[in-house]
C-alpha cells in the first residue's frame, strides 16, 4: 500500500475507540439479557465482531500490526452465551483417520487378540472388528500417538469444552452423548487441520516473492469458540 492510500493515525485511533465503545455495549447487554437467545447480545456481538474487524484492518495498513485475539465469523458457530464461571463441563472430541495400511492395522490386533482373552477379534478379522479391539485395548491419545505404528493416517481433530448447568446423573446421556450440545454452551474450541498449515505457508509463499515481510501473523490456532 503506497503512503498516499495508509490510513491516518486520526483513523486507527477512532477505529479503536469504536471497539471500546462496541465492548461495553456487548457487556451491557449480556449483563441485562434475557434468555439464551436473547437478540440484543447477538446484535452487540456483531457489532463488536465488526468495530474489531475493521480496526485489524486499519492497525495492520498504518503500522503492520496485529490484534492478538481473533473474533470468530458466523461460521464458526454461535457466540458462547454460557455461565461466566460454569460449575460443571463436557469435554466432546472428534478425529478423523485414514486406513491407509489394513493388513498393518488387523496384523496388530491380532497380537492384541493372542494375549487378551477379552480382545475378540470379530467380523471375520477385518478392519471393523480390529479397530474395536485396539480402541478396547489403548487410550484414544495413545492412538493418535502411534497412529502410523497402526497403519492409520491422522485427519482433521476437533474438542469441544461445553459449559454444563450440572454434572449428568450416572448414564444419563449415555443414549445419545453427542445429541445435547448447544454450540452456545461451548466455551472453548481447540481445531487441528492440515488446512492451516496450507493457509500458514501462504503467508510466507508471498513473503518470499516480494522480498518484504509484511504479512501478517499467521492465524491463531486453537480456533475461538
């Protein structure tokens, strides 16, 4: 951007102001809302989410600087509406993989099988009845810790900490655990994907074909609830 087109310093300073200005309209009317869907909050909500957006936008132009905290789109779900100070939460994961190596896969709960009288190696020994005996056998996070050792490749992996009201009753949820989940409710979102890492080298393909580091940082993962 040539120095004719930079925004000036009256211009980023106003910018930050309305950003002022947008949170303590937000807090407002989060302190007075009512209900969970209360229209006021989600108004304020974007209309912080833009007063935000557009001082980014005119601090990185003037001084090629950057916000630390990023405020989610639409996309990334609902605004969390939850307790401040929630008394209980749900910790919701999902991860994708890959049988990129079958034989390695069943190979390997079939030595789980010959040692573990419990491990039945069902479904006529397919990649089906192996996955139920390693996933009996090892933690979640041990799997994706040794993932290749199983012939598995790692896809895209999500958690979720949802904020409860209070601690379930012993097999309450256990009829439908993923079906109660309100993206209102989720306080914090931790996302992995190789798509960041494609965005993040993009940063720096363009650095290297002007010569200049002018880009900004790249984006912040975990992504915000």
């Amino acid at each position: 951007m040539s120095d004719a087109a930079l925004p000036t310093v009256a211009e980023v300073r106003a910018a930050a102001e309305a950003v002022k200005a947008a949170l303590d309209r937000h807090l407002a009317a989060v302190e007075s809302r009512v209900g969970d869907e209360d229209p006021a909050v989600y108004a304020a909500f974007n209309e912080l989410a833009a007063a935000a957006e557009e001082y980014d936008e005119l601090l990185y132009d003037r001084y090629d600087e950057v916000t630390p905290f990023e405020i989610p789109n639409p996309e990334s779900g609902s605004p969390y509406t939850g307790p401040a100070e929630p008394a209980a939460f749900s910790v919701l994961i999902r991860r994708d993989y890959a049988v990129v190596e079958p034989a390695r896969l069943i190979a390997q709960a079939e030595r789980v099988a010959a040692h573990d009288r419990d491990a039945e190696l069902i479904d006529d020994g397919g990649t089906g009845g192996a996955l139920g005996v390693l996933f009996g056998e090892y933690e979640p996070d041990e799997i994706a810790s040794r993932s290749k050792e199983f012939g598995l490749e790692e896809g895209d992996s999500t958690l979720w900490i949802a904020a409860l009201e209070e601690v379930a009753e012993p097999g309450d949820w256990l009829g439908s655990p993923f079906g109660h989940t309100d993206q209102q409710d989720v306080l914090h979102r931790f996302d992995v994907s190789s798509v960041f890492d494609e965005e993040d080298a993009e940063f720096f393909e363009d650095d290297e074909d002007d010569g200049t580091d002018d880009s900004p940082a790249a984006p912040f993962r975990p992504t915000p609830a």
